[in-house]
C-alpha cells in the first residue's frame, strides 16, 4: 500500500525549502553521487532516479492527443533526449499506454478512465532531473491527489566483475 510523503515524513514548512513542489506534493531533493560511486556515474548523479506516480481523481485519461503533447513537454523540461515515441488506446474511450524512449532512460503512462486514474513512471540518468516531468503531467491530467515514490537506482555502481564493498 502506497502512502502518501507527508505520511511518510513528519516535517517542519521550513523542511520543504529544498523540496520540488508539484500541485501542492512536496517532493525531497534527490540526492547526488558521491565520491564513492564509479566514475561511471554520468554528470555526478547517480546513475539512475525513478519517479513513480500515480494520479487520482484525474481527467484527460483517454485524450491521446493531450498525453502526446504533455510529454513532449515534459520530455523537453527535463532537457532529456527523446528516441521514440509511442501510444496506444485500448477500444473507443478506453485506457492508453505510452512509452517515450529517452537517451536517458524512458517515462511511461497507463491510464483508466474509468477510475480516474493513471500510473506514471520516469526514469531518468546523468543530469536529467524526472521531477522536472510532473508539472507537465499534471497540466495534462489535472488530478486530485498525487502519490510519488522515488527510488535511487545503482546505489552501488561497480566496475565490471568488481564485488561491491557497500
């Protein structure tokens, strides 16, 4: 069961200066490899920072159009590298999954209009910040309420055929 971050952490207004603010949700600072990591690390960040966000209550879920758009947006806020592109609709009005493939990892939707709901994953390496991402994904889908969880991917970055001393 997901919860939601104030639920999570109990924090003073001051505690979220350093937060991403994203429709009221109050995103932690992501944190920056140290000297520790591999050098294989890109542009001094981790190798990997994976946003997973589910919106409820939200609208637009079938628009095709609208999320395309909204991605492109997003896509370019993050100042990643877009590959490809690709949507699909399950029957008239129904749910619509979509892909963008980026230089830096890729970001995904499943939407249920039915629910009024749609997941998102951003998955991001190297310089690119996915929180950059949300506000563009809520102009599209308006929701609610927002649940984020993030994950630091690669936290112990070895060299090929190294054990990993952490």
């Amino acid at each position: 069961m997901s919860r939601s971050y104030s639920e999570l952490f109990q924090s003073t207004a001051a505690d979220f200066s350093a937060h991403y603010d994203v429709a009221g949700t109050f995103i932690p600072p992501l944190p920056v490899a140290d000297s520790g990591l591999s050098e294989h690390a890109v542009g001094g960040g981790l190798p990997g920072r994976h946003l997973i966000a589910e919106f409820y209550g939200a609208s637009a879920l079938a628009d095709m159009g609208r999320i395309e758009s909204g991605f492109r947006d997003a896509i370019i806020q993050s100042r990643a590298t877009l590959l490809h592109l690709h949507f699909h609709r399950f029957g008239s009005g129904g749910g619509i999954t979509g892909a963008a493939i980026l230089a830096e990892s890729h970001m995904t939707v499943h939407t249920w209009p039915e629910k009024s709901f749609c997941a998102i994953d951003i998955f991001m390496c190297g310089v690119c910040d996915p929180r950059s991402c949300l506000p563009a994904m809520v102009r599209v889908f308006s929701p609610r309420r927002i649940e984020i969880i993030q994950i630091m991917r690669g936290l112990c970055v070895c060299d090929v055929g190294a054990e990993c001393s952490s």
